[in-house]
C-alpha cells in the first residue's frame, strides 16, 4: 500500500447514498483507524488493559506526589523511579528468553496478578498511616520486577492476537488506549489526592487489575511458542543480543529510543517539583499536567492508527525524535502554567509518533522466534533506562534547580537526533 489508498478515494467521491455503499468516507477512515479491534483477543485485551491502565495512572501520579509531600527531594523522587527501573535492565534479557519459551497469556496472569498484589499492599501501608518514603522505593523495585516480565510479553503477544497485517494498527490502538488512560487517570488521582487523598489512588488501581485478568482469562488463543526449548537460555539470549546487532535497521532504532528515554523523558519525573516549586499549581496543576501529556500522545497515536501502513514512516520517526526533546527545553525554560500545558500536549504527540514508529518498524522486522528476545531488549531500554534518566535529571535538579534538570536531557537528546540526522540518513528512509 502506497502513501494514498485508492478506497479512501472511491468513497470520497461516491455520494453519502450510493447503492452498495456500505459507508462514507468518515466510516471508512473509522474502520480502518480501529481495524485491530475486530479481532475478539484483542478487544477483550484492549478494554481489559485500558481500565488496568487508568489505575497505573493513578497509581503513577499519586506515588509521584506522595514521594515529593514526605520528602520535598527532587532527588529522593527519582531515587523512587530508578527503583522501578532497576529490575527492567536486570531481568529484560531474561525475560525476553522465557517469553519465547512459555505461552505468553499464563506469563501475563502471573504478572499482572502480581502488580495487582503490590498495589494492594501499598494502599494498606498507606491507609494504616505506616508510609515512610523507602518503603515506596521497595515496592517499586517489585513492582519494576513484574514490569520487566510483563513488558516484553505483553508486547510479543500483540502479533498473535491481530497477525502481521494489523501489527501497525494493533501497536497504535495500544497507545491511543495507553495515553486515553493517561489523560483520565491523572486527572482523577488529582481529583482524589486533594479530596481522599493518596492510599484510595492505591486501592483503585489494585481494583482495576482486574478487568485485564478478566480479560486474558476469556481469551481462547492457540498457544504459540517461538523458540524451542533445546537450547540453553543463555544461547537463546546471545542469539537475540546478535541479531539486534547485526540488524542494520534494529540497532540504530533501539539506540534512538534508548538516548530519549535516558536523557529527554527524565523531565517526567520532575512534573511534582515543576507543579509544586516553578508553577505553584498544586495537586490538581499537577494531575492537569500530567494529563496534558496524555492528550498530545493520543492524539499522536490515533494518527499513527489512522495511517494505516503508511510507506514513510521513517521520516515521521524522525520529526519525532527531534521534536521531543526541543518541547523538552521549551518547558524547561517556562514560567508560564498555560504556556507548559501546550508545551506538554506537543511533547507528548512528538514522543508518542516517535516511539509508536520505532517500535513498528522493529516489530515488522524481527523473525517471530526471536520477538520476545528483541521486544525484551526494546523494553529495557524505552522502560529501564527512564529511571537512569530520572536519577540524573533528579541530581542536576537538587544541585542546580528544576529547569536545568530538564533542560540538560532534552539538549543530550536533541544533540543526538541531529546526529543521526547527519550521519544515519538510512532511518529517514525506513518504510
């Protein structure tokens, strides 16, 4: 399929009521922006995540500002974050082996159940009024744990859900639904922060756990397997770590994402002392901020849902990368809260197309056997190398204030997607 798709033109030019005209053209573009969703699996995995994923949000915003309200440390925030991200670098690897090795939907109720457990005991060490800081810490870390499993699976499970043809479609949906989450979810842990306060964030995202175990346990999905278990996992992991090594379009994908999650996302983890310290917009300044985001990532997403298989995606990768972390410096520099939410709706549309792109083109390219492998890699570094980021932005912000912890990661980030602008033309070139 070419840059232009010849029945979207038919059914532009054919009248609303023509014979044997199943729909307009507005019903047409509808149908082919959802089209993953005809597949039963994934809808009962897309609405079951979607609920899970508004009480992560939750849980996200509420930690975040917890942290900050028992500590007033920028750098304690992001000690909390480099917990969670700790078991991602440790374990990914492994993980990306025993997915290929297991059926991935018994791998997912193992850990989604486990996170589910987490939450829970974090809303009881709240609510009972036990909280101390580093006991959030230690619970990130477990949690981290279940996440460096859950990630790789989750998304290697995507293809036998959809199949090849909607990979595209089904990876977009997953963002759409993933950053409707973060506008909502956000929002009302503010809501809920300054009305009831942190642990029935907690108890809610525990609660929501259950819609996506629901989910998984009504599928009927033929269990598929991609490596067999003969060998050992420590050749089945060099075998995957070659391949990503030798892949002339992978590797440079991989590091491209692994420089923005290091250095441009690290901002994330300063949004409570930006809200509190810069802004002085509070709890609910707070939960809007962090919802703007979400509503630039949805709307990123739903474009790339939208484009179909679209022939150009390497140069949208690349007005991503390079987009991402110039709105990253612009928030750095603002003092305006009106100004910051519209630098965080563009933020988030530009890391959404980055990353909804990066991640197709590695999907369409791996070699089913080896995709849990390649998916554990691509997930360790978009997730585990955030909280490295975090702990940086965290200590230039505790010496040199908010701004310049921000600020630092997205001129890293942009500094490095001109260099690949100069030096690696071929990504602009990826189809």
């Amino acid at each position: 399929m070419g840059d232009s798709d010849p029945n979207t033109r038919h059914s532009a030019q054919a009248p609303a009521g023509s014979p044997g005209r199943v729909a307009p053209a507005s019903g047409f573009a509808l149908r082919h922006t959802l089209a993953a969703l005809q597949h039963r699996n994934y809808r009962l995995f897309f609405f079951g995540q979607l609920v899970s994923l508004i009480g992560t949000w939750m849980q996200n915003v509420a930690q975040a500002w917890l942290v900050y309200a028992l500590t007033s440390s920028p750098f304690k925030l992001s000690v909390v974050v480099f917990c969670s991200g700790v078991p991602v670098l440790a374990f990914s690897l492994w993980a990306g082996v025993v997915a290929d090795r297991v059926p991935k939907r018994r791998l997912l109720l193992v850990t989604q159940t486990a996170m589910m457990t987490l939450a829970f005991i974090l809303a009881a060490d709240v609510l009972l009024g036990t909280i101390q800081w580093w006991h959030i810490a230690i619970l990130a870390f477990f949690l981290g744990t279940a996440n460096a499993f859950d990630g790789p699976t989750r998304q290697a499970f995507v293809v036998e859900m959809v199949g090849r043809k909607e990979l595209m479609n089904a990876i977009a949906l997953n963002s759409a639904m993933f950053n409707t989450a973060r506008i909502v979810g956000p929002a009302l842990a503010g809501i809920i922060l300054a009305a009831v306060g942190a642990g029935w964030c907690f108890v809610l995202n525990g609660v929501s756990f259950l819609a996506v175990i629901a989910g998984l346990a009504l599928m009927d999905v033929k269990p598929y397997v991609g490596a067999t278990s003969t060998e050992s996992p420590l050749t089945q992991m060099r075998e995957g770590l070659s391949y990503i090594w030798h892949s002339p379009t992978v590797r440079p994908l991989i590091t491209l994402v692994a420089v923005s999650n290091m250095f441009a996302l690290g901002y994330m983890a300063l949004l409570p002392a930006f809200a509190q310290d810069v802004l002085h917009a509070g709890t609910v300044g707070y939960g809007f901020m962090s919802t703007a985001i979400g509503v630039g990532a949805l709307a990123g997403a739903l474009v790339i849902a939208s484009l179909g298989n679209y022939q150009r995606k390497g140069l949208i990768l690349t007005v991503g990368n390079l987009l991402f972390p110039v709105m990253v410096i612009a928030l750095s520099l603002s003092k305006s809260f009106h100004l910051t939410i519209g630098f965080l709706v563009v933020a988030g549309l530009a890391f959404m197309t980055q990353n909804a792109t990066a991640n197709t083109l590695v999907q369409t390219t791996v070699p089913d056997a080896l995709r849990g492998r390649v998916m554990s890699v691509y997930m360790m570094v978009f997730v585990g190398f955030f909280p490295i980021g975090s702990l940086i932005a965290g200590t230039v912000a505790e010496h040199f204030g908010v701004p310049a912890g921000a600020a630092l990661g997205g001129i890293i980030a942009l500094a490095y997607g001109l260099y690949l602008w100069w030096r690696v033309p071929e990504i602009r070139a990826l189809r």
